[in-house]
C-alpha cells in the first residue's frame, strides 16, 4: 500500500522494529513521492535499528573508526616531544601525539570561570579590549542578546582594524521564533554585516545530511537532529575561551556549564581560529540583500558545492580540507619544537574535533585512547581497587554510545557519570513534543543502571544527577584522578556530549589537557566540586518513583531517534 503521509512513513518503519501504536504521536499531513522519502530514511540513517545494552557479556570494542591515513603518516616525532611525553603524568597518554597536534603551556596561562554571569562577563571584557580579531563560534546566538552585539559595535567602532568572524549552524540561526518578533539570529547579526561589511563575516554552516525530501518536509526545529554546527571556541586576539556553552541569555544566568580561558597563548589560539575559517570556507555566508526589505538577506556559497543539492561532493570536498587541516596542524607542531625549552612547560593540550558527515572521528578516537589508558592502569600488577583512577564523566544530555558504554562498564577504573535530572534538563516542561526529551533520557539514563547492576559494577560505577532550583545542566567533560590522587591530572572541555548525536551527526570541537601544575590541578577540582554539591546519587528507588516512570511509547521513540538525542 502506498504511503502517503509522514507518520504513515514513520508507523512502517516503526513496525519493522515492532514499536506499536507509534502513531499517536504524530498528525497527518499529505505529502507525495513517499516511497522516495522513505528511502532517504534508510540511506541518511535517520532512524537506526536499536541495540540492546543488556546483552550477554561486554567485550572491549575494537577501534572501528581510525583516522584515514594522512593522520598517522607523522608517527615519528622530535627528540624534544618524545622526551617531555615519557615523564608522569603526560606518558599513560602519549598515544594521543599520534593523532592530534599538541601544544605546551604553562599552567599560569590557564583560567577557569565557575558560573554563567562571570562568562558573559569575560566575553563582553575580552571583546572591548581586543584589538586584531575577535572570532566567534557556537551553535547559535539568541536573538534577544542584543546588548552582545552591542558591545561587538562598540569593539569595531573603536579599532578600525579589528576583524570579528562568527562561525554559528545555519539551521538553528535561521530558525524564527514562535512569535513574529522573535526573530532569527541571522537577523540580529545582518546589521553588523551591513555596517561593517569590511570587518565582520557571518558564515553560516549546513549539514549534508538535510537533503532533497527531507529538507523539504522535516519542519525547523526537527530537522535540527540531523546535524549541526556544535562547536564553541571564542578568539580575542591571542586569548582562548572554550565552554560548550551557547550564546543565549540562560546560558548567561542559570544554565550551568564549563569555561577554560587560555590567555596569551597564540599557536594553541590560531589553531581555533584556522578551524572556525577552514569550517567558514564551505559554509553559507550571510549577506544583504538590495531589496526594499531592509531585513531580508541571503545565504551565498560562492565556488564551492552546495551541501543541500550536491551534498555527496561537498562531503569528499570538506573532508579532504578537513584532512588537510589536521595533518597541517600535527606538523607545525612538531617543527615548533626547536624554539621552545623543556623546562619552560608544565601543560600540554591536545586539541581534537569530530565529523562525522566528513568522516573525522579524532574525537572519539582521543577519548578511547584516554578511557583505554586508565582502564591500563587498573591492570598493572597488584594494583587494588583502592588505587584506581577515578573518573567523572558529565554529559547535559545522557545519551552514551555504545562504545562508550562498554568501555565504562569494562574499564578497571571508578566512574562517576553526572547527568541533567529531568528538572535540570533544557526541555523540562516545554512546550509540543520536545516536553518529552527528559523522559527520553530518564529511559536511556535507566538502561546504562540497569547494566551496571547486571555486570556487578555498582560499587565502581555510580550515576548522579544535577538538582540545583532554577537552574539547568548543560556540563559536559571529563576529569581523571590517577593513580588515588586528590586533584585530576587531565581534564577534557569542549562541546561533545559523547552521545550518539555528538559522535555520529555534529561538528564538535574539543581540548584534552593535561598537567602537573599543582594550581591548575586544584582549580580543575574545585569546578568539579562546586557542581557536585547540587548532585543526588541515582539508585534503584529513582527509577521507582511516580514522576519518573516513562510511557511505552517515549521508550519506543527513544529507541527509533536516539542518534538525534
């Protein structure tokens, strides 16, 4: 029988997978060429079949996904980085040089900020004292943050020289609001562009994955989980502040997350500019249009394939730049070797990225290696479970790959896995379908519990969740305590959430450090310490209570669109 709406489309494919009475959720909308649609379901990988995290016995995942080749041609480093990654703590990680340029720092060179109100602060300082350029990425800017952008005018006004590049998603910026005077965020920016048109760039980044049918149908908002622009790195001259934080007012006052501010620090610094404009070089940039609409504007793509009708050659375009982009960066790292003194460094940070419509995954790769060394370290000889490594693992959205999981549940290290509770989590309460997302993830959050219980892994493993009034959790990283050690001696920041969404579908940008200056060590404890003072630890009676009992279907409906979670 033909099908000839959406939900129609998406009730087959939900009875392939035995989910009943899937249908309640969706309306009917007439639609043709559905055989066609559904397809593109199948080919985009949309939908996936699911897999149980309660099977059998958990083996250590074998490294699917390597890097292409280009990577790892530069396998033989200098004198001076072999010697400075054999010392404690740098050498449990040194297979990390192997696929990720590194960059040595001294530990003064590194701030921490603690709440939301003292990162708007920051970035509104550190624009109005820039003075060569000030680069800008995020998933996007909240049209109400005008006093943002007001201080941006300001900065531009008073240096003629200052050139300010923004790097956001073009589906989530070009997204109106609900009421005619919520406008998008391309629309607050196009002022800038027009008033400044020699000094300020807005490069707008598309998925590949939102072609043909599915753009045409998928409505704003929903099509969204297809892919994104998630990476957020901010560049005021030679400062660097990484957060995985968007620009929109809760993230200013009540949507806790991290923020690393690296001062002074120039190669690490033009790293994270070259990637905002390698990304920008096959992104839409926003542009005025000469209509009487004062407020209209377009999106040009000049000299380069359009990812939306000829997505399969901007994809093998954009990876090879992207290839390019790494292989150029470990390379300067090994020739800036020669001026630089060993004695001189007690950091080292590792930047990395994940692509997965351009086929990078140094991301997950990186984090295997860090998650398989501390496991390493559980099973030196006579080595107790007293003297594991202890790891915090946060996520705002807890949705971890398999891959991930098993790596958790197989490692000989003690975890704690912190995540949003439905009241901490972004969509509690909101408005149509979204309001069942904390559900979805209470399902997902109940599955990984499960497990742990299954395996006997509940004294190493603990979840907790984030509970602080009137606030949300948007925190995602890594902290690692070796060897029984108080503070952590590697922490990873960035915009990954490590769920399926982060590693399969977005662009996402992130630092893994690593030190043994004793301060910085302390302040990376001290942040995790001030968000667990809002954490609960989750047991069995969680799931028990009333609230947080999840309807069959938001279970089935996790199952079908996890990778968008």
């Amino acid at each position: 029988m033909k099908i000839s709406t959406i939900s129609e489309l998406i009730l087959k494919f939900s009875q392939k997978r035995n989910l009943n009475n899937f249908s309640q959720y969706f309306s009917i909308n007439n639609i043709r060429s559905s055989d066609k649609l559904l397809s593109l379901f199948r080919s985009k990988r949309i939908f996936t079949r699911f897999v149980s995290s309660t099977t059998h016995s958990y083996n250590q995942n074998k490294q699917k996904h390597k890097l292409k080749p280009q990577h790892v041609l530069i396998s033989n480093y200098s004198s001076f980085i072999n010697e400075y990654i054999e010392k404690p703590p740098y050498n449990n990680f040194k297979d990390l040089s192997k696929i990720s340029p590194y960059f040595l720092l001294n530990g003064e060179q590194i701030r921490l900020l603690q709440e939301p109100k003292e990162f708007y602060e920051e970035l509104k300082s550190q624009i109005l004292v820039a003075k060569e350029r000030i680069f800008i990425a995020a998933l996007y800017i909240g049209y109400s943050e005008k006093d943002l952008v007001n201080t941006l005018r300001i900065a531009i006004k008073k240096t003629k020289q200052l050139k300010v590049h923004i790097l956001l998603d073009c589906l989530r910026s070009t997204r109106t609001g609900q009421t005619p005077s919520d406008k998008s965020p391309a629309y607050l920016l196009l002022p800038l562009v027009k008033e400044f048109p020699d000094q300020v760039t807005v490069s707008l980044y598309h998925t590949p994955d939102l072609t043909g049918i599915l753009k045409k149908f998928i409505p704003p908002r929903f099509n969204e989980g297809i892919g994104l622009m998630h990476i957020k790195s901010f560049i005021f001259d030679n400062n660097l502040l990484l957060s995985g934080a968007n620009l929109n007012h809760d993230y200013f006052t009540n949507r806790q997350d991290r923020y690393m501010l690296f001062e002074n620090t120039p190669s690490l610094t033009n790293y994270f500019a070259d990637l905002v404009e390698t990304v920008a070089s096959f992104s839409y940039r926003l542009s005025p249009t000469k209509l009487v609409d004062e407020d209209s504007f377009k999106l040009v793509l000049k000299n380069y394939p359009d990812p939306v009708t000829q997505s399969t050659l901007f994809r093998e375009n954009s990876s090879l730049i992207m290839n390019n982009f790494i292989k150029r960066w470990i390379i300067h790292s090994i020739e800036q070797d020669h001026n630089l003194s060993l004695q001189k460094y007690d950091t080292i940070v590792f930047p990395i990225i994940q692509m997965n419509p351009l086929y990078i995954r140094q991301d997950e790769l990186a984090t295997f290696i860090v998650l398989d060394a501390i496991s390493m370290q559980g099973n030196k000889i006579n080595v107790n479970e007293n003297k594991f490594c202890r790891v915090f693992f946060t996520s705002g959205y807890f949705n971890f790959t398999q891959s991930y999981k098993e790596r958790v549940l197989n490692a000989r290290a003690k975890f704690q896995l912190l995540a949003a509770s439905p009241e901490a989590n972004g969509f509690y309460k909101s408005k149509g379908i979204s309001k069942y997302i904390p559900q979805a993830y209470t399902f997902l959050e109940k599955q990984f519990y499960s497990d742990i219980c299954h395996y006997g892994k509940e004294h190493l493993i603990k979840i907790q969740e984030y509970k602080r009034p009137g606030w949300t959790f948007h925190v995602k990283g890594l902290w690692c305590y070796l060897d029984g050690e108080s503070w952590p001696s590697l922490t990873i920041i960035g915009s990954s959430n490590y769920g399926y969404r982060s590693t399969e579908r977005d662009l996402e940008a992130q630092a893994i450090l690593i030190t043994e200056n004793t301060q910085l060590r302390k302040t990376i404890h001290d942040e995790l310490e001030n968000m667990s003072k809002y954490t609960e630890e989750v047991t069995k009676e969680t799931f028990q209570q009333i609230d947080r009992k999840v309807p069959y279907l938001v279970g089935a409906a996790t199952r079908l669109i996890r990778t968008m979670l």
